[in-house]
C-alpha cells in the first residue's frame, strides 16, 4: 500500500486542501477517535491505525493529549502505487489540545464523509472533556466505549450506565462487553447438550476471578438477562421462582481479562480456568453431569478485532443493552 | 428477554444463552466419518477445515472424527498425517499445542475395503466406544470422500452393518456425498435409488462446494436484499448472461477420471447449473433450504429442453492442445497422464439455455466451462439491452450495455460497467467500471467453502446442499448434449491452444445471436 502523510497546520481550510489532493474510492465508515490520556495515546493510535489501514474508510484522531504540536497530520493510502485518484483510506490527526467544543465539532462535521456511519471511539475518562464529548454525540451513529481499558475498578461502567440511561438512542459498544465473547461461547458451549439445559435453571451461585470489574458484571449480567435473573443488590440475582443466585467476583490478573468463573447448579459444578497458555481455556464439570477436563480456544479479542467488530455489526444489541441495564442494577 | 428454553424448528431444546453469539446454534454431539480419509480432498481440504472449526469454536463439546479407507494406518499414524496436512493446508497455520493434543484425542481410524461387512461392523464398534467415551451421542455424519465408484457400496455395507438411519434408535444419521452424484442420467437414478434405499431425502447432502463459497451465497443477497436490481432482473432489461468457469489448470492427477467425465459433467451439470439457478431464481417465499431448493429447482425445469437437433447449434465443445500458461509451456489433453491418445473427451463446454417463464423467456444464458484456458476466472456477468435512444455521445463513441459481473474466483466482488462523460468540453461518453471487492471492502477474506458446508451438514442445514430433484433436472438438461457428444467423434480435437480463450466453435455459437464472449 501506498501512504502518504503530510503535515499541515490545524486550520479546516488547510486539512480539507491536502484532502482534496485525493477522493475516497470507497468508504465504509468515518471513525472519529478522541484520546485524552497520555498513557493510553500510543496503544489507542496503534489500534485506530490498524483498522484505518485494513477498511477503506477515513479516521479522524482528536488528539486532546498535547503529544502534538499544534498541527495536523493527512494520511492517504493508495490501493496502489500507481494510482493517485484510487485511495483506500485517509486519516486526519489533529491536535484539540487547546480548542473549545464547538471547534472540535466543526472538524467532525466537516471532515467527515457523508452516506457512511459515523462511529466514534471516546477513550476519554476526564471530566472536563465532556463538553466535547456532548458536542460531538449527535454527528455519531455509534459509541465506542472500553470499560475497562484504562481501570480495574467499575467506575468506567458507571458512567455508561449513567450515559445508556440518558442517551438510549444512541447505538453503544462497549469493548469490554465485546472482549467476552468467547468466554460466552465456552460458557454457552456447556450446556449446549439438551440434556444439560435444565441445568441452566438450577444455577445457585456465579464466582468469576477477573483483572478488571466490567468483565465480572457483564458475564454475570450476561447470563440473568437471559436465563430471566433478576438483579437483588450488589451480589445476588433472583430467579423466576424466587431462588437467590450468588454472585461472586475477585479482582486478580490482568485488566481486561478474565481468568475464571465457576457456576454451580443444584447438583453440578462448571468450571473455566485460563490454562498457561491466556489463549485457551479448561473446563470440566464436577458432581451429577461431570465432564473430563478439555480444552477450549479463545478467539482472537485483541482490540484491533474488537473494533471491527464494533464497526460492522450495526444496529442497536439488545443483549447487550439489557446486560448493560442489568449491571447497573447491581452497581446501584 | 429469554426466560426458558425454546425449541429450534427442528424440534430441539433451543440453549437459551446462544442469542447475539457468533453461532446460534452449535451443531449436536455427533460422529464425523470420512470415507477416504486416506485421499488428497481429506488431506488438503476437510481436516484443515474441521480443524479450523475447532477453532472457531464451531465444532460440539462431544465430537468424533473417524477416518476410513483402505490404507493401513494406526490411530496415532493417522492422527500424525492429518496433524502434518493442517500444518500443511491450513489457513490459520500450523497446528498448535495444546489444542492440537486436545484435538487428536478426538480422532481415530479404522482400515478396510468398502464392501466389506466385517470392515464396517470394526467402524459401528469404534463409533459406539466414540458414543461412550467421547458422548457423542449416537449421531453420525457419514461423509463420502471416496471415488463415485463405491458410493452406492459404501451405503449398502452401512446399511448391512447396522449404521444406517432405520438401525439408529438414539441419534440421527446423515450422509454427505462428494460430487459428481451419477455420471449421467442413468447411473444418477441409479444411485439415488440406493441412497434413498437407507437414507431419507432429508438426510442425503449432496456436496457442490461451489455453493459453500461467499460469493454464490451473496447472489442471493445482491437479489433479494437490495431494491435497485430485481426491478431490471428480466427479460425486459436483460439482454444475455455469462456463466463462466474457466481454469488454467490441466486435469492434473486426475486424467483417469477426467477421460471419463469431460467439462459437461464435471462443471456445466453441477457447479453452472447451480450459478444459473441462483441467478434465474424467483424471490423464495422463505430463507429456509426447502423454500430456497424449491425455487432452484423450478428455474431448472423451466430450462428449455436441448432438442438432439440443435446440439451441434447451440452448444459448442473444445479439448486443449500444447501451448503455454503463464509463459510455461504445458502439454496437450491427449499427452497428459492416464489420458487416451485419442480421447474425444472434451476439456472445454459451452452451452446456450432458454427458460421458459414469463421472468427469462428468451433470454439466452450462455454456460461455458473449460480447462487451461487464459486466466482463472468464474463469474455471472449479466448484459443488459442496449439504450433504446442514443441521446449522448459524439460519432464514434461506443455507448457499452451495462454490465453487471459477479465475481466469484479468484477475485470475489461485484463490478458494474456504466457509461459517463469524458472530462471537457465534449460529450464524449466512455464505459468505466465500478468494482466491489470482499476482501477490501470488508476488509476479512472469505473462509473455505468446506469449513461452511460441513459445520452446516453437522447442523441439519442443508440450504447449501443439492437435492435430488434439482440433480436429476440438471442431467436431464445436459443429457442430450452428452448422448451427441458421446456418440460423434469430434474430428476437430484438439481445437484450442492451452492458455487461449477457448476453440473457434465457442466464438461460433455467441456469433450466431450477435453476441461475443466475455473475454476470460
């Protein structure tokens, strides 16, 4: 591939010049990434860089850090080394360090494309950039959220209870819901077997061991919305017929990543445990329906998947929604 | 919000967790056995493919995978070539530990010849040791990798042995059955009324692994999911379309069977006919395989019969001499191993088809299928009529029909050519081209067609699959092409240089309609 970057001064005019050296031969979505955080700028830009380079699409960096210097970046990349007119993906990085929100908005509405979903990747966290992030909600299609991305505790997921119950029309994803997709499957992947679904409904106790809260609460919150638990307090769910299901979590491991969780029904015990290999899993079972321990893939959950993921799958995610409810009945 | 188990259409307990994952529905704990397991289409396609189900987490908890063929092998022997042949072919790479360990517990072998009882008891013995060992729960998957030769033994002996459907009281039983199903219209009925002797239509899936491949499954979406083509999607807007399957490969190791079978059966019976259906087809009432199959099936008995009378003038056929493939020189069809010095067997078809109904009537569909042609191609590409009025365009300009081309190999995308103003200050008109490609446009690239047709056999899904009625329809189509074919030498052969776009006849046929061949 062909990339080509120039650096401009940070004015519109002057961004939209060097864009118009080049037109987008397709585009499938605009992403608008705001960081604010200098700990998390390099692996946030590594993530939106990989994604910008594998779609046809144009990335927009609001870079609220102050790595920068006042300037702005134009990235082009060519489907080929011979074409100028055929561009497959253009990035803008622009410093927002000192501009006000109704600047920052203008850079979104104004260079982003039109008849495209516009997804935006907040990883802010800081209160003070709210302004901002209100300012920029209506141009976007979707929010793209990590609870956990820079945090053990649930403070993160907090505020998306918070954001999901003012702003429910907005399209979420939440990477650290979609990083526990194959801990669902594996968790799915037990009681698969008729003749073990029954076992779903004598569910009395959940303990999962995770490096950070979100991943906890969601998987909890996960199997309540659809086994029809109801959340009671902090660490407990109830069941259709009114029987109290424990929930239990540990904070131990890397953030982002879970490490274990048990669920123990009425005569049998599931288990999950990362093996030394993070990549894969054990479970078995022990007491009335036991299993020989086998082994278990993790798909890939690296963030750059993640975020496709997020990108293509439009459309409002009912579970997710529901468990994202759920998990703010339990943080109440 | 689910709050109890439901039931699938099938009748199962629906696992209520499964709504929003990436599968909705595991398939059951099940057996797989491979009939020639031994054999290339095991080593380069269906392991790799089971194993990068596994990986994909696709596979059931319970699984086993049981090979069968003549060979000698012992369980670890067998474990160890299908560990080298993922290594080997694998679109995700080398096998690696643990899983791989994990994997090959699931694997087992069993030695012996197709029509042997006492080979096939040893098989009913490994498979219920799977059923208690590894739960698998009485299901079995038969899938026959073997040469059509021993298809209809290879279901006898399950049926003598025990493994058939009827002898099945705690599991379901299915059989896949590799391409080509029959040699021709005969020996296609023949063998169905053996099949259907121990397996139900329901549980028979005909494999044509063009159907597993994204690109056929998107002309069903490109129609039916989109506004702006089924309105011109007729004989009204359509001039002609182009089914094309064309190789530059030779018959390879294969020259033994291909002598005996030519493009009419090996490509134009099956892998075209299906192309022609999906692209002819009305709406299906559902998404289900039987609504689907229903409408697949009508579109072929619309096709209008190839009266023996107009083979020579609607079809055409071709068979390859010396010449070069990218610059290399490659040797003529009659010196290519195992092939007759003198075969009248032709390497190259076309064929011209009518249907009749009110959607196509006479809309020609021109099929051609054909070896160590220019370039590796397969695609539908629809012509639409001309402009009724020339309005634009300076004396000279070509005003181009429009044309759509689905592409399906190599490339897989979709491409539409439109006329447009030249830049300045005439109305010069020009065609451009405007492509979608699946692998930039959605970034991911396509996963073998095996992977998706066996995890879709193991779930009960056959809409990928070919029934019977819809085979039987496409040897009655190509039946009189080949009784000519078969019966006239064609003093011409070898009548096309390899690497060239196909013998002069085929050119002839286009000519006739005032049409000319996409080139390849």
């Amino acid at each position: 591939m062909n990339v080509e970057s120039s650096t401009v001064s940070s004015s519109l005019d002057a961004i939209r010049a060097q864009l118009a050296h080049t037109r987008l031969s397709t585009s499938t979505f605009n992403l608008v990434v705001w960081i604010d955080d200098p700990a998390r700028r390099d692996w946030i830009l590594e993530r939106a860089g990989m994604l910008s380079e594998k779609y046809p699409s144009f990335t927009l960096i609001l870079d609220h850090t102050g790595a920068r210097s006042g300037d702005a970046t134009v990235t082009t990349a060519a489907q080929d080394a011979e074409s100028i007119f055929s561009v497959r993906g253009e990035r803008v990085d622009i410093d927002v360090a000192g501009a006000d929100a109704a600047t920052v908005a203008a850079y979104v509405n104004e260079l982003c494309g039109p008849g495209v979903p516009t997804i935006l990747w907040w990883s802010g966290m800081r209160e003070e950039s709210r302004p901002i992030f209100e300012a920029l909600l209506p141009q976007v299609q979707t929010l793209l959220f990590d609870s956990s991305g820079g945090a053990r505790d649930e403070e993160a997921m907090r505020k998306l209870v918070a954001f999901h119950k003012v702003h429910p029309e907005v399209e979420l994803r939440d990477l650290a819901w979609m990083r526990l997709r194959p801990w669902q499957d594996m968790i799915a992947n037990f009681f698969d077997d008729p003749a073990l679904i029954g076992e779903l409904f004598s569910i009395r106790r959940i303990h999962i061991e995770s490096g950070s809260d979100s991943e906890a609460f969601y998987l909890a919150s996960w199997l309540a919305s659809r086994l029809g638990w109801a959340p009671t307090g902090h660490d407990a769910f109830t069941d259709r017929k009114g029987g109290r299901i424990a929930f239990e979590r540990k904070r131990i491991g890397d953030i982002r990543r879970v490490q274990s969780i048990c669920l123990d029904s009425e005569t049998s015990w599931y288990h999950g445990e990362v093996t030394d290999d993070p990549g894969v899993v054990r479970v078995w079972v022990e007491g009335e329906h036991a299993r020989e321990p086998r082994l278990f893939p993790l798909q890939a959950i690296d963030n750059a998947s993640l975020l496709e993921r997020a990108v293509l799958e439009t459309g409002a995610d009912d579970v997710f929604e529901t468990a994202l409810r759920f998990a703010g009945a339990l943080l109440e | 919000m689910t709050t109890s188990a439901t039931q699938t259409t099938d009748g199962v307990a629906a696992n209520p967790l499964r709504k929003g994952l990436s599968v909705n529905r595991i398939p059951d704990a099940c057996n797989i056995v491979f009939f020639g397991a031994s054999g290339d289409l095991m080593k380069r396609m269906l392991m790799p493919a089971l194993w990068n189900l596994r990986l994909a987490d696709i596979l059931p908890a319970n699984y086993g995978i049981v090979g069968f063929s003549r060979s000698a092998f012992s369980d670890d022997e067998f474990r160890a070539a299908m560990k080298e042949s993922i290594d080997q072919f694998s679109r995700t790479g080398p096998a690696k530990e643990p899983l791989w360990s994990d994997f090959a517990k699931h694997i087992s072998y069993v030695s012996g010849d197709f029509d042997d009882v006492n080979c096939f008891h040893k098989l009913r013995e490994a498979l219920e040791q799977n059923d208690k060992e590894l739960g698998t729960g009485g299901n079995r998957l038969f899938y026959l990798s073997t040469p059509p030769s021993v298809f209809t033994s290879i279901v006898d002996q399950l049926d003598k042995s025990g493994l058939g459907p009827r002898d099945n009281k705690t599991g379901w039983s299915r059989v896949l059955i590799e391409k080509p199903f029959g040699t021709d219209l005969d020996s296609a009925r023949a063998l169905q009324a053996e099949v259907s002797k121990v397996f139900e239509e329901k549980q028979v899936y005909r494999i044509d692994h063009y159907l597993g491949k994204e690109p056929v499954q998107d002309i069903m979406a490109l129609r039916f999911a989109n506004v702006i083509f089924e309105p011109v999607w007729n004989r009204r807007y359509v001039d002609s379309v182009q089914i094309t399957a064309a190789e530059t490969v030779g018959v390879e190791r294969r020259g033994g069977y291909y002598d005996n079978a030519g493009a009419l059966r090996d490509m134009i019976q099956n892998h075209v006919m299906n192309l022609l259906a999906l692209v002819a087809m009305e709406p299906p009432v559902a998404s289900d395989a039987d609504s689907i199959r229903d409408e697949k099936f009508k579109v072929l008995r619309a096709v209008r019969a190839i009266d023996r009378t107009r083979v020579t003038l609607d079809t055409a056929r071709g068979q390859y001499d010396e010449g070069a493939i990218a610059g290399q020189p490659v040797p003529g069809y009659r010196q290519e191993p195992d092939v007759r010095p003198d075969s009248n067997t032709e390497t190259y078809a076309a064929v011209k088809v009518l249907i009749d109904n009110w959607r196509w009537a006479d809309v020609p569909f021109y099929l051609r299928s054909g070896k160590r042609l220019a370039h590796k191609t397969s695609e539908i590409a629809i012509r639409f009529k001309s402009l009724p009025h020339r309005l634009f365009g300076e004396a000279g300009d070509a005003l181009d029909n429009n044309v759509l081309v689905m592409k399906i190999q190599p490339e897989e995308g979709i491409s539409l050519r439109f006329n447009a103003k030249v830049p300045g200050p005439r109305m010069h008109i020009r065609s451009v081209s405007m492509d979608f490609n699946y692998g930039t446009g959605f970034g991911v690239l396509s996963a073998p067609a095996y992977e998706r047709l066996i995890g879709d056999a193991m779930r009960g899904d056959a809409t990928l699959f070919t029934r019977w009625d819809a085979v039987e329809t496409a040897w009655e189509i190509v039946m009189p092409i080949l009784d000519r074919w078969q019966n006239a030498i064609d003093e011409s052969f070898p009548n096309y240089s390899a690497g060239s776009q196909g013998p002069p006849s085929a050119d002839r046929l286009l000519a006739m309609d005032g049409r000319e061949w996409r080139r390849i």
